[in-house]
C-alpha cells in the first residue's frame, strides 16, 4: 500500500507546478517526494544550483532513498 500511495502522491506532484509545489514545500518541508519534484522542476529549467539544493535537502532527511 505504501508504494502505491507514494506513485499516488509522485503523480500528483507532477501534474502541478513549481508555485504550488513551493507553497506545499511550507506546509510539508520533510516531504522528500515533494523536494525530488521541486528540484526536477529546476533541473528542467536548467536552475542547477536550486536543483542541487532541493536534491541535497531530500537527501539529508532520507539518505537510502533511492527516488
């Protein structure tokens, strides 16, 4: 059940975008599945430092994740 809660959750995040997922980042700043989209918006917008950043945030609060 949790894998499929968390596709669940991944697909949503992915139909939002950047704005939405930064205001839900103030609501959930441990959700590491909300800070791996956050920073694939950024990669997408080639905003490499704030990329990094979002990637380095998920993985200090979930190291073995592997996304």
């Amino acid at each position: 059940m949790q894998n499929e809660d968390r596709k669940a959750r991944l697909d949503l995040y992915d139909t939002l975008d950047l704005d939405r997922l930064l205001t839900l980042e103030r609501e959930s700043p441990r959700d590491v599945d909300l800070l791996v989209s956050i920073g694939r918006h950024y990669f997408t917008q080639r905003q490499l430092d704030q990329c990094h950043a979002y990637y380095s945030k998920a993985l200090t609060i979930e190291p073995t994740d592997g996304w």
